[in-house]
C-alpha cells in the first residue's frame, strides 16, 4: 500500500491480522445464542399480538432473522427453494432445500426439518399444479396442527399462485411484512453487539479502500477491497455497487465501473454491506482520490453534509416522532434540493428497515411513527447542485437511545 497516501486516524481501521488473514470475531456463542432466542421470541409476539396462527417465510433475510439459518441466501431470493414457518405457539419448521437438511441440524430455533417443496417454473416446469397442491396441502396441515382452529397466516413474500392455493385450502392470508419489519426493528444487546462487529469489519474495508484511493485505480478495484475484507472476515455480501468517483458522483447512483480514478476527484460510496452474522453496515464517506487538499468546491459541499449529519443527529431520541423530527430537521438550501437523496433515515438491522424516513420537501408522502429505545438508524445526506461535477455522500449508523443517538460507526470524516 503507498506510503504516501496514508493517514494515521484510518490506517488504525486495517486489520492488525495484516493483509494475509481475516479479523477473527470475539463474539462467544453465548452470546450469539441469546440473540437467536431473542431474534425469535420477537417473531413469536408479533404472531400473536397479530392474532396469527403462524408466518410463513421466504425472504432469506427473515429466515436468518427467526431461525438463524442461511442457505445460498442470494440465490434463494429469486429460487424459492427454502422456506419456514414459525408458528405462535413457537414451534418451528425448517423447509431446507433438498439435500441439504444438514445445515439446519443442531438450531435450537428450529424443532423440524423438512425438505422444501418447489413449485416456481425453473423447478417445476409443466408439473407446477401437481407441485403446488403438495406445497399448499403441507402449509395448511401446519396450520391446522399448531393454530388451535384460528386460519390466519401471515406470508412475507410469496408467488400469487401460492396466495391462491392457500385461500382455497380455508386460510385466511395476513401481510407478514409488517409483523417481520416490527419485530426486527428493536435490537437485543447481543444484537448490537453482533452488529458492533460487523461494523469493525466493515471499517477495516473502508480502511483498504482509503490506502489504495490512488489514482490510476478504476473504482471496481477500490470497490474489491471492502468486498475482500467482507468475505474473508466471515460475512455475507454487499447489497449494491454504489461508488463512483470524480464527474460520476453526480447525479448520484452510479455503480462502480472501470472509470480511472483521477487524481483530486472526490470518491464517494455506500457500503450497503452484510457482514458477519447477517448484520449490515451501512455507511458512506466521501474523499479525494490520492487524498489531495479538497478544492473550495469540494470543501462546500463536504463540509454542508456534515452540518446536515450533525444536525439531523442531535434531534435524535427515544419518544420523538417521526413528524417532529422533520419539523426540526436541517433545511437543505435550494441549491442542493435537486440532488437530494430519497431519505433522510432509515432503519438498519439485518438489512435496510422499517422505517424510512423522507426528507423535509418530501415529507407529504412520510408515514406516522416515534422513534423507540434500541431502534438502529442510519442519517444520510447526499449533497451536490443539479449540473455539478461532483456530489458528496455521508451516513452514520446509531443507536436510538433515552437520551440522544449512539453512533456505532466511528471512521474518521474527512477533515475539509
């Protein structure tokens, strides 16, 4: 890594392992046992505050969060081949895809194993009918078992021929996003603690990124090294590809490319990452490329993303609403509007949750809400004029407490 570029405040962020070995986690089981079991028991009680009978799920981060169990989590998103049912009398099944019941062995989430029935085309081709009613038949002998006569289902995320086939089998579907984004949206301290780790292991990415922001570099391979922490460290994936450089910051959302980075360009990025134990790290920094002196332009539009971070975090505690939080939220100057980003927070766990916030001119199509104690938000800002060349892109990730925000992120900002 060049000498050159270095800065002591972020070189602190490498790995001490050094570049040859992962950052060895110092969670104990213990540790992770009292988060499943909490992560659960949340599930468990929004059932039956839902007056539900059971949840079935699909989407792989909810399977992780109830039952701890993973299964090539990517490719199950658009395969449905794993799927589980937690029921409110806490028992629970996981449907594994077949052949590979062992992974679910040992959980003490899960009481059963089965193998899953597939019925999506690529699995089922022309006996989709004859898959789907075994599905379906399975699913309501669930219910009927464990429901004590209530019919209520809860689903995540599921094909419309599913919904279907359930309804004629007597039950009654219930919308399960709303029970899994309020069950996960208050964190354990074993939680925290998981996502604390994520988050070291993150800012050990961002750390190589920094050293190696050098010019000639295109952004993919500034991009790979928070990947190559990520993955050898023992987490998961990165949900997107957002960083850019130089006149490719603006307008905003441009996924890493090989564009050469140049000399004084700003970088900008957003981690969106899924780290170790399914918890995600979602950050953004801004700095120049060969970390030269930032212009006044630059130092502009940096130093007002900072005044909107620091703002926006003070407001931040436990018991104020969603609605009073943008009325005392800082006001974004004209200039910068059209650049604006889609939110300015959202909640953070396993992935992106519950809520989202808009910013204060989009406020009109905001939904009611109060910030509650051991919620995680992540406090963005995008900062750029329609038409410049650059923009620049902060976030911190916190923890809502009784008496302000936490932040659980601590890499250094740029210092202007």
């Amino acid at each position: 890594m060049a000498e050159v570029f270095k800065d002591a405040r972020k070189r602190a962020y490498l790995n001490p392992a050094g570049a040859d070995k992962p950052l060895k986690s110092p969670i104990p089981l213990s540790t992770l046992k009292a988060a499943r079991a909490y992560r659960k028991r949340r599930v468990v009680e929004q059932l039956q505050q839902h007056d539900c009978a059971a949840i079935l799920l699909y989407d792989p981060v909810n399977i992780h969060y109830a039952l701890d169990v993973t299964n090539m989590q990517l490719w199950m998103t658009h395969n449905a081949s794993h799927y589980a049912m937690v029921c409110a009398d806490g028992h629970a099944i996981d449907f594994e895809y077949r052949g590979s019941e062992h992974l679910a062995k040992g959980f003490e989430t899960i009481d059963e194993i089965r193998p899953a029935t597939t019925w999506f085309y690529f699995s089922a081709g022309s006996r989709i009918e004859e898959r789907l009613k075994k599905w379906a038949d399975e699913v309501a002998d669930v219910v009927r078992a464990h429901g004590g006569g209530n019919k209520r289902l809860a689903v995540d995320k599921m094909e419309p021929l599913g919904v279907d086939a359930l309804r004629v089998r007597g039950l009654t579907i219930v919308e399960g996003q709303e029970l899994t984004e309020h069950a996960r949206c208050i964190k354990s301290a074993e939680e925290i603690q998981l996502m604390r780790w994520t988050i070291r292991v993150c800012e050990a990415g961002m750390a190589r990124m920094y050293e190696l922001s050098e010019p000639g570099r295109t952004e993919q391979e500034i991009w790979a090294e928070l990947h190559h922490e990520n993955i050898r460290s023992g987490g998961e994936w990165v949900e997107t590809r957002i960083l850019a450089a130089g006149p490719r910051t603006n307008p905003w959302f441009q996924e890493a490319s090989d564009y050469v980075c140049q000399a004084g360009d700003m970088l900008a990025f957003d981690t969106d990452l899924i780290g170790p134990y399914g918890y995600c790290a979602d950050l953004s920094r801004s700095w120049t490329i060969g970390h030269t002196r930032m212009s006044n332009a630059q130092r502009d539009l940096y130093m007002a993303a900072r005044e909107q971070i620091d703002a926006n975090l003070s407001l931040l505690k436990a018991g104020v609403s969603f609605a009073d939080f943008n009325e005392r939220s800082w006001r974004i100057p004209e200039k910068y509007q059209p650049c604006r980003y889609s939110v300015v927070l959202h909640g953070v766990g396993m992935a992106d949750e519950w809520p989202s916030v808009p910013l204060h001119p989009d406020f009109a199509r905001a939904y009611p809400g109060t910030f509650e104690e051991n919620m995680v938000v992540c406090v963005e800002s995008l900062i750029g004029e329609a038409g410049g060349r650059e923009c620049v892109k902060l976030e911190t990730q916190v923890l809502i407490t009784k008496s302000g925000a936490e932040r659980l992120d601590s890499f250094p900002w740029e210092e202007g």
